[in-house]
C-alpha cells in the first residue's frame, strides 16, 4: 500500500486542528469533511472498496470505501445595516475512487446559495437560493435517505423554519440538469417540495412529513410523486437508545429520497422508459452507552416498473459497533447482510464482516477525527456474481487498509 503525501498531510492538521473552532470570527465559519487512506485486495486486480448489490443503503461502509473524499464549506454571515441577515455558503468537494489524486478524481460545487432571514413579517423564517445541501442520511451506510438537493447539485430556491403549530415548513422548487440528469429530449424537470418537520408527536418523539411533486416531459409519462414520513425518538426504550422509523413511497418519476435520481436508478431515472412504483421502511437505532456505541439499520425497499414491468426486492440488515477500551482506543467492528431478487430470479446475497481498531482523541461512536486499521471480508452468492459484473468470476474477497475520517 503506497501512502500519497497530499491527502495524508491535510489529514494530519486536521488532526492537529481538532479542537480549533471553526468559527473564525467576522461571520465566517468553516466545516469540512475528509476520509483518506490506502487499502488493498487479496487480489490488486479487484475493486477496493463500495461493494453492494446496487440499492440505496445496502453499501455498509466501514473497511468498504477505499477511496479519497474531501469537501470543505465556508459561509459568512453578514448584517446591512439594521437590516435582516444575510449569508453565502460555498462547498467544493472532491472524490477519488482510486484513494489519491490521479486523474480519475472529480470536482464539484456541492453548495453555492445565497440565504437571508430575520425579517419582520415572519422572523425565524430563512429565505435561499442557488445550490444546497438538504439532506438526512443513515451513517453506517452513508445513504442520504432524504436527498431533497445536493447529490445531483440541482439548482433551487426555497424557504425553510417557517412557524407553522407546534413545527416548521419548508417549501422548495428545483430544477434537474441536463449535466447530471440526462434525457433524450434535453428537457429539465421540475419539482416541488413541502417539508414539515420537528412536529412533537409524543414526549421525545418528533415527526417529520416531507412530499415531492414532479412534473416534466417523460418518456412515460408528465408527473411524479414522493412522500416520506419519518418518526425520531430519543431514549427509546433505554437511555441513550435513539431510533428513526422511515417510511418512503414514490410513483411515476419520483424518487424515494424525494430528489432528482442518477440515471439508471431503481426509481426516478427521469429518462426512464416508464415510471416506478416504489416502497421502502426502514428503522435505524443509534446509541452511545458508555463504552459502548453503535448502529444498526433494517431496510427493506420493492421497486415495480408501471405498465406491467420488471420488479426488485431487497433488503438490508446490519449493525456497526464501537468499544471503547481507552478514551483513546477503540475495537469497531460492523456486520450485514444485503439481499436481492430482480423479477422472481435467484436471490443475490452479500455477506460482510470488519473488524478493525480505531484511534481517536476523545471516546465514542461519533467521535471524529478517527484513525482506523480494518480487516474486511465479502462473500457473495453465484446469483450476486452472475447480476454484477463487480462480483463476476469469484464469489469473495479481502479488504485490508488503514484509513483517516473527520468532520469539522
């Protein structure tokens, strides 16, 4: 494993900056987000990383990465005046699938907007435009469950934190792009989207209600929907036990996580032959108890192209875990299984297991910057191999790296 000296020395002042404060002063606050390191195979010819059988939160990502990703977001915040606020936020990001700096690395703007607030007619309420991160993901899996704008770095412009009973609205209109959503007809879509959220259901209990209206000039069709319910608890049933409960649909060309879907994506490919009818449930827990932290997720999604179509049904099932033997020490460890069957074909299967050791400055399962040694191996089914030409050839492999991941 050869170590590129780029990437490794912004991660060590990461390291070395932890406790900085990002915010600068003057209105300017910067936070970023970084994981970096070289892993190999048992065989160099094989991928390094982001095995799964090509569903939302399938990919568990814990010694499954293998790559290079970097973003940094700088926003200043700023008054005229006696006058409400006004900020711009900036956010380039880069990705390697290779884990360095070789040609095979992208660039992209993931955030440029223009936010103001703190008027008088409706206070708390804040106003945007341009591009934006609105997002709400499950971490072990690194799957944006909500992706209402960022993951195709669509232009919109909306508002959120309106006070509307006990919670709050957020309504916001985007626009695909020809760049990242490509139809035959080189017409854009458009979609409107109506967030309610931190509605109090019961005592600790939150409720989230968020839909997607989609109209354009599709093959099969000019609309589409979304909706997704979700119910946060903390301190469910044990303290420090947090669960989200999720529960998606979404028809003709509208995408689970209510944004704009890649190109040939199970639902919302918006240059699909005909649209898809789509469910998806999944519950998540989170917990910090002591020493002990972790994750653990179950997802079960069923895709039906319209008009008679083929099918999918997968599902997804795991936990990421974390000790700590020291304050600085810690065993981790994660453990999934992800099924699949396309249109009553065999059932693909993906079996994973890391166990790796974890030095950080401070104990816990979030805690960040976090330096990482993983050992990791995927078994696969003959079905799995024949659908993906990832797996094609073997039914197996060995992961082993070192990796540094940080927020700020």
């Amino acid at each position: 494993m050869k170590l590129n000296p780029l990437p490794w020395g912004f991660a060590a002042a990461l390291m070395s900056l932890d406790a900085l404060s990002t915010d600068m002063g003057n209105g300017l606050d910067v936070a970023g987000y970084i994981r970096v390191g070289p892993t190999d195979t048992q065989s160099g010819s094989q991928p390094r990383g982001h095995y799964s059988l090509g569903m939302d939160g399938d990919m568990w990502r814990l010694g499954n990465e293998g790559d290079l990703d970097a973003n940094i977001r700088i926003r200043q915040t700023f008054n005229v005046g006696d006058g409400p606020q006004w900020s711009l936020g900036f956010r380039p990001s880069y990705n390697n699938p290779d884990g360095g700096v070789s040609d095979a690395g992208t660039y992209v703007t993931k955030e440029a907007y223009i936010e103001t607030g703190g008027y008088a007619f409706m206070p708390q309420a804040k106003f945007w435009a341009g591009r934006r991160l609105l997002r709400d993901d499950v971490h072990a899996v690194d799957t944006f469950f909500i992706y209402l704008a960022g993951a195709r770095q669509e232009r919109g412009a909306g508002v959120f934190d309106m006070p509307l009973g006990q919670g709050k609205l957020g309504l916001h209109v985007f626009r695909s792009d020809q760049v990242k959503e490509p139809t035959d007809n080189n017409q854009n879509s458009t979609r409107l989207s109506a967030d309610l959220y931190d509605l109090p259901v019961n005592p600790g209990g939150k409720l989230r209600i968020l839909a997607a209206f989609y109209s354009g000039h599709f093959k099969g069709g000019n609309q589409g929907a979304a909706l997704t319910i979700k119910h946060d608890q903390t301190d469910f049933l044990l303290s420090g036990l947090n669960n989200s409960l999720w529960l998606q649909g979404s028809n003709g060309y509208g995408a689970l996580n209510t944004g704009f879907a890649a190109p040939g994506s199970l639902n919302g490919d918006l240059n699909a032959a005909t649209g898809t009818r789509a469910l998806r449930l999944i519950d998540s827990l989170i917990w910090q108890r002591g020493r002990f932290g972790g994750q653990a997720m179950a997802e079960v999604e069923y895709d039906r192209k319209e008009q008679a179509g083929p099918s999918s049904l997968g599902t997804s099932l795991g936990a990421r875990i974390s000790y700590d033997f020291t304050d600085y020490v810690r065993l981790l460890s994660d453990v999934a299984l992800t099924t699949r069957v396309n249109s009553g074909g065999e059932t693909q299967r993906l079996d994973k297991l890391t166990i790796g050791l974890g030095l950080g400055p401070r104990p816990g399962y979030l805690s960040r910057p976090e330096l990482r040694v993983y050992w990791t191996r995927l078994n696969w089914n003959d079905a799995a191999a024949a659908a993906r030409s990832t797996l094609a050839g073997r039914n197996g492999t060995t992961l082993f790296g070192l990796q540094l991941e940080s927020w700020w």
